[in-house]
C-alpha cells in the first residue's frame, strides 16, 4: 500500500511575518508515496534507461541538469519530498544576521516529513551563495531514514558531510548558511522547478553516476515495465554484436532483429 504523509504541515509552528496575508512556511497538503513493490522494482533501472524511455513516452523535461553526483557509485530510488527556496525579501522573509530563523522556516519543517527512502529534491534556482543544508541536518536528515538529496544549489560543510555517508547531488559548496545571502526557505511539500524538472511531491527520483532523473509516480509502473522489455531485447543485442552481428540489425532492433529477437525470447531454455 502507498503511504500517506501525515506530518505535513504539523511539525513546527507558523513564522508570522509583517507583510499582509504571508504565513511561513508553507505547506502543500498531504501526498501519497508510491508502493514499496514499485520502487523495489525500479532500483533496478539506471538513470540514463529511466530518462530515455520518459522520452519515449513524450515526457522530455525529466533530468535534472546541474546537479553532479558527489559520491562516485551511489544510487538512490525513492519519493519525493520536495523544499523550495525563494527569493529574500526584507519586508517578507529575510536571514540577515539571523540564522537561528531557519528553524521556523521551511527548512525545519520538510525534514519532520521525512520518511525512510524518502528522496528531499530542493529548488534554489542553482543559487551559489545559498548554502541550502549543512552538517547538523543531514545529520538528523539520515537519522530519519532518508535516502538522498538532490539540490540545484549548493551546500555547507562539505568535509564534514561526506563523511556522513548521505547520497548527494548539488551544484556545489558554499560556507554561507540556508538565509545568508539573497535566497529563503519558504515552503515544502509544494510543486517545485528543481533545475527546470517539475517535481511533484510523491513523483520518484532515480539518481546515479549520471546525475538524477524525475520519474512522474504516474508513469512510473509503465516504465518499470519497458525497462524490463528494453533489458530484455538489449541481453540478446549483446550476444548477437558479441558474436560479430551487424549493428545496424540489432542495435537498435531493425524489423529482422525483432523477428529474430521475438524467436530468441520464445526458445526454450535447457
């Protein structure tokens, strides 16, 4: 069964603020996670496999560029929980000399969401000043449980970080803290554009070496599905180029490739 997010929008009090109807921070409403046997199943399935066959189906804004995998062999698969910068703006929401705001802030908030396997993608509009997470909240980020986190900006305490083992894909690092420059955490559990990608709260994340890749939780049983074709096919190009067959008739399949890859699939094994 998919799980229900029920902490969203109860984990910290509001932060009243002196401009006319703004309420921070802000929470989308509940979401449903994928079924575990899903996302089982798509652990499986590499970035660069996901993101072509997305392609295929007509959803071409799916990787998220910027972002670069900062632990070489890591790969995470898993919902996502989303957290979204916006721009300071004094009379509204602002850091200056103040860190200790960013615990009323979004920021506090999306991590008391967190479930175990959850993904936390983060907009920041690929700030470089902006120093989105550091060592104290990844830090409680893994003791919940969660996965990964795929930034399009930058982080603090990189030293530190890496050695709290967390998968990562940002755009770089930062000394400065999350509201210390121009950018503030503003509201989580909402839509958000990570690096240009819609990402929906629930939709799954694929990140590898290749970088990471938004998989819509829609779509994500009929992807599962043609990567497991799409393996299939390719296992049996591989014999047929290992034994000096033509690229042009089984890379991609040519009509007599199918025809020769369908009697293949359809051989009985010994």
């Amino acid at each position: 069964m998919a799980g229900v997010d029920e902490g969203a929008g109860m984990a910290l009090p509001a932060m009243a603020l002196p401009a006319p109807g703004v309420t921070l921070p802000i929470s989308g409403p509940p979401f449903s996670r994928p079924d575990p046997a899903l996302i089982a199943g798509l652990e499986a399935v590499s970035s660069a496999t996901a993101s072509a066959i997305l392609h295929q189906m007509g959803v071409r804004q799916t990787f998220i560029q910027g972002p670069l995998p900062r632990q070489a062999g890591a790969k995470v698969v898993g919902p996502t929980v989303t957290l979204q910068f916006m721009p300071q703006r004094e009379d509204v929401a602002s850091g200056f000399a103040q860190e200790s705001i960013e615990k009323f802030s979004a920021l506090w908030a999306v991590l008391e969401v967190i479930q175990a396997g959850d993904v936390l993608a983060i907009q920041a509009y690929g700030d470089p000043y902006t120093g989105c997470l550091g060592e104290m909240l990844i830090t409680y980020f893994k003791g919940r449980g969660g996965a990964g986190i795929v930034v399009d900006g930058c982080i603090r305490d990189w030293p530190r970080v890496e050695r709290i083992g967390v998968p990562l894909w940002t755009r770089g690092f930062t000394p400065n803290y999350a509201s210390q420059a121009g950018m503030f955490p503003w509201a989580y559990n909402v839509p958000i554009a990570c690096s240009r990608v819609l990402v929906l709260p629930g939709d799954i994340m694929i990140a590898d070496d290749d970088g990471a890749v938004l998989v819509p939780a829609k779509l994500a049983p009929t992807v599962l599905r043609r990567t497991l074709e799409h393996e299939d096919w390719e296992s049996f190009s591989r014999v047929k180029l290992a034994e000096g067959g033509a690229l042009t008739t089984y890379y991609p399949l040519s009509e007599q490739g199918r025809r020769e890859y369908e009697e293949w699939r359809g051989a009985p094994t010994s």
